[in-house]
C-alpha cells in the first residue's frame, strides 16, 4: 500500500461537478494498493497514518498525531500511484491491485479507520472520475509505502 498524506486546513471531493464529501482541518490520504498487498500491510499503513505525529503542540512542534487534534480524514482511492515509469512515456498500472482485489481492501482501510477513530471516514467513489480540491497545511506531505516498512 502506497499512503500520500496531506495534511489539510479543508478538502473536498468532486464527483460528476457536484461536492461529494468534504473536510475541514485533518489528513486527505490518496491511497493507492499493490496487486500484492495484504491485510497486515493494511493494518501496518493505518497504525502509522494514525498515530503519525504531523500536527503542532502548543509550541509548534509536530507532535500530535490525528487522534490526538480529532482532525477529520479523507481518503481517495489511486491506483496511479503504482505507476511504472521505466519504459516509454506511457505509465503502466500492471502492479495496481485490480478492482476485484483492492475494492475489499479499500473498503476495509476505510472501515478500520472509521472504527480506529470513533467517526466517520471521508471518502470518494472507487474508479470514479474524481476532482480533489484540498489546501494543504504547512504545507505537509508525507509518503507512506508499506513496501518499505523495513
């Protein structure tokens, strides 16, 4: 699983020209999954995106986590985050979870954090043609691949 994680002072989701959900300060993840991921990479990506200390103290350092502001979260499927681009100019997605596969694990990831942090998880429509308009805190942007963990 591939995290890209925003931190955001608000953030919305577009579908079809209409707002489709929208959040104000907290974390818009766009989240992209491997043919090969599992549930322990789930779990492994929501622990750390969590309790990920990326918010100001009262002395302006990052040391609270999510659960720590009770910020909101929005989270946006993305397969091209599993992009290749070593041949050409035309990406491929061959590693990209098919929708089969990731449909699951993407409603599983929003779930567990829905159940992780007592509230509704923000989301956008899977395979959707979507619009995502966010400004981005700090700005902050952190990169989590569970690919990587070790």
């Amino acid at each position: 699983m591939k995290l890209v994680i925003q931190r955001v002072s608000e953030a919305s989701v577009y579908i079809e020209g209409k707002v489709h959900d929208h959040i104000g300060n907290g974390l818009l993840v766009l989240l992209g999954i491997h043919q090969e991921d599992t549930e322990e990479d789930r779990a492994w990506c929501i622990r750390k995106l969590l309790d990920m200390r990326i918010f100001s103290d009262e002395k302006g350092l990052m040391n609270l986590s999510l659960k720590d502001v009770e910020g909101d979260l929005m989270v946006i499927s993305q397969f091209t985050l599993y992009a290749s681009t070593k041949k050409g100019n035309r990406p491929s997605f061959i590693v990209a979870a098919r929708p089969e596969q990731a449909i699951p694990m993407y409603e599983g990831f929003l779930g567990q954090c829905s159940k992780e942090l007592g509230k509704q998880v923000h989301a956008g429509i899977f395979g959707a043609d979507m619009k995502v308009d966010l400004i981005n805190d700090g700005p902050v942007t952190i990169i989590i691949d569970s690919r990587q963990k070790d």
